[in-house]
C-alpha cells in the first residue's frame, strides 16, 4: 500500500533561534530546504550570512541592519561550526558575507548557493561554547498584537517576532 500523499504534511520547523551575547537574532538552518528558504526568503540584504567553507552545514543568518560586533560574529561562526559535519575538528573554516552577495546556484540541488566577497574565520567549537549562546525557545517567538479600532472593536493578531517590522504593522503604527 501506497502512502496517501494528500494527507496534510505537519508544518515545517522554524530555523533555530539564538541570541547573541550583543542581542542580535541568529538563525540556524536544519536542513537543505530550510538553508534555501532561510538564505534566499528570510534573510534581508544587508544581514551577516555564515556557512561552513570546506563542510556540508546549516546556513546561519544574523539579522542585522548595520554592523555587527565582533563577539556576535564570533558567536555566529562558533553556531555555524557546530551545526556542521566539521563540528568536532578543530580550525573549522567558516566563510562570512553579506546576504545580498549569496546567490542561489541556477537548477543546482535545494540549499545550494554561491557566495562572493567573503570573508573566513576559522573556529574550534566545544559544547559548552555553544551552551553559552542563548537558544530562544519557539514558544518566544510571537507576540500578540491587540489593536483597537477606531469603532471600537479590539482585534488580536499573532505576529512572528521575525515579521514584527512589517510593512503592515508598520503603517498602523505611523498612522
């Protein structure tokens, strides 16, 4: 027997979330069509992106508008060491760049990408040096919105806190 491929599929995992000692939202990948949705949907042009150089890996996001302390960097290259086959080797090279110079490679297989003007750090990781990034639980990432018309009536919306600045939240609070 044949598995019923119109059954609903469960819904897919968000990316791992960490926080930085500096603040700053790191996004892991958990695999290849989470890696091409995080990395060509998810990430803005100008956010840090991180992947391992000489490793098959998770694609790491820092989201970012500006710049990045170097501890936040640090922290992201040690997320995209561990989360890699390279994950218990030593002076794991892990290539650094901007998102808006990682580009998906035309008919190349889900999560495949090229990258220009990167930059290499190279990171020996242990447990407890992941240990010490925060991980943000999924049940933190959303926040519900109460917005009351002007005729009264009081909506709830939940928003993912990665979607907190979009355009249509931001209209009505600039109203």
């Amino acid at each position: 027997m044949t598995p019923d491929r119109s059954a609903k599929q469960p819904p897919a995992l968000p990316p791992i979330e960490y926080e930085t000692t500096d603040g700053f939202r790191v996004l892991v990948g958990r695999n290849n069509l989470q890696n091409d949705k995080l990395s060509m949907k998810q990430a803005g042009k100008l956010d840090m992106w991180l992947h391992t150089k000489d490793f098959p890996g998770s694609h790491v996001i820092i989201k970012t508008e500006g710049s990045i302390p170097d501890s936040t960097l640090a922290d992201a290259a040690t997320l995209a060491a561990w989360y890699s086959k390279g994950q218990h080797s030593s002076m794991v090279p892990i290539d650094y760049t901007l998102k808006r110079y990682v580009k998906k490679i035309p008919g190349g297989a889900t999560g495949m990408v090229t990258y220009t003007n990167q930059k290499t750090a190279y990171m020996t990781v242990t447990e407890a040096d992941v240990k010490k990034i925060e991980l943000i639980p999924a049940n933190d990432r959303t926040v519900i919105i109460m917005v009351i018309a002007s005729n009264g009536v009081i909506k709830n919306k939940a928003y993912r806190l990665d979607m907190i600045c979009s355009k249509e939240i931001l209209s009505f609070f600039n109203k």
